[in-house]
C-alpha cells in the first residue's frame, strides 16, 4: 500500500508539470490521424479542403492522387493516377487513354477507380485517395447515395476500396494535384514506378518536395 501511494504521488506531480497543448494543435492533430483511426473509415479531409500543395501521408501510409481529363475535344478521356509514401517517393504511377467520350466528372471517377484499383493490387491498407474535384469527394464521403450517371462507378470505387483497412478520400486544389494532372493529359496507356517517370514526372514530384 505504501509502494502503491509514492508511485501514485510521484505521477501526480509529474502531470501537474505537464504541459498541455493549445486545443487548436489537439484539433489538428485529431483531424489528421482521423482517417487511421477507424477501421474502414472512409471521409473527406475537411480540415485540408483548401490545400494548394502536396503534402506526403504518415509513415506507413500511402497518398494516391489522380485526375482525370477531356482530350481531342472531349472524345478521349485521360486518366491519371500516382502513389507515393511518406518520404514522397513514387511506388506507382499510371496513365491511361479512354476512347469514348464522357463528362469531366465521368473522367475524374473514372480516374478514381483506377486509383482505387492501385491500392487493391498492391494491397495497401492504409491509403489516402486525393482528387481536385470536389463533388466526387463529397459523394464518396456520404452515406447518402445519390442517382446520376457516375453511380456505377461510384459504387465500384466503394466496393474495391472497402479492401483496405483505413481509407480517406481527401479534396486538394488543382495546384496540389499537378502530378495526377500531367499523367492524365499524356493518356500515355503505360505504367510504371520510380525506375520508368514518364517525361516531367519527375520535375513535378521534386516541386511537390520543395514546398
């Protein structure tokens, strides 16, 4: 009993020198890690809504941007899509040419499932999805399921997406999307890693690092 009362004594005093963090850093800091704290928790980061750059995820994350685009007056679409990690090294990108024609928010969904299906083949649990189109997001973040013709390809991304453990899907601004951007204008039907950048892949992932 007298061990137990000195243990307890001790940590009191410690606790009482502790030092408490502003409530506008513990907020932050619950946003962020909010995605990966939940199993299967799937939500638009609203705390970064407005961001302009990229940012790399956690340790033992993986970010995956994509974007998609109208090309040849709206006859082909361009999909693009990129994984990084944590220290924003490229695990995979990919860019791909449609030969139908479509709205830009079917070619952005497009884009997204195609991100999606990154993750499932490379089995990444713990996977932010980032995209510049913002009513995308929203419908991915709703429980509440509404008609329009992008729903099937709503319901695939749903679906694949499920077969990771943590997953968020995040709005960025256009600005923060450049590397998803160029590799859906290229439409080049390839893919690849770190070892195969297309052309000004490159450049773009080493402008995202120096912000």
């Amino acid at each position: 009993m007298l061990c137990w009362t000195i243990w307890w004594s001790r940590n009191l005093k410690l606790a009482k020198q502790a030092v408490l963090l502003p409530l506008q850093v513990v907020e932050f800091a619950q946003t962020y890690l909010s995605a990966f704290t939940t199993p299967s928790s799937k939500q638009v980061s609203s705390r970064f809504g407005l961001q302009s750059f990229w940012y790399p995820p956690l340790v033992g994350c993986v970010k995956i941007n994509f974007d998609g685009a109208l090309l040849e007056g709206g006859r082909v679409l361009g999909l693009g899509a990129i994984a990084r990690d944590f220290e924003g090294r490229c695990l995979a990108w990919l860019s791909l040419r449609l030969a139908r024609g479509g709205s830009t928010e079917m070619a952005e969904a497009f884009a997204t499932r195609e991100g999606v299906f990154l993750a499932l083949r490379f089995q990444w649990q713990q996977v932010i999805f980032e995209g510049d189109c913002r009513p995308l997001m929203n419908q991915l973040s709703s429980a509440e399921q509404v008609f329009s013709v992008t729903s099937p390809v709503l319901e695939d991304i749903r679906v694949v997406s499920s077969h990771s453990e943590n997953v968020s899907f995040s709005f960025v601004l256009r600005s923060g999307n450049a590397a998803a951007d160029l590799l859906a204008k290229l439409a080049l039907n390839q893919e690849g890693d770190s070892s195969s950048l297309p052309p000004g892949l490159g450049a773009v992932i080493s402008g995202d690092l120096a912000n």
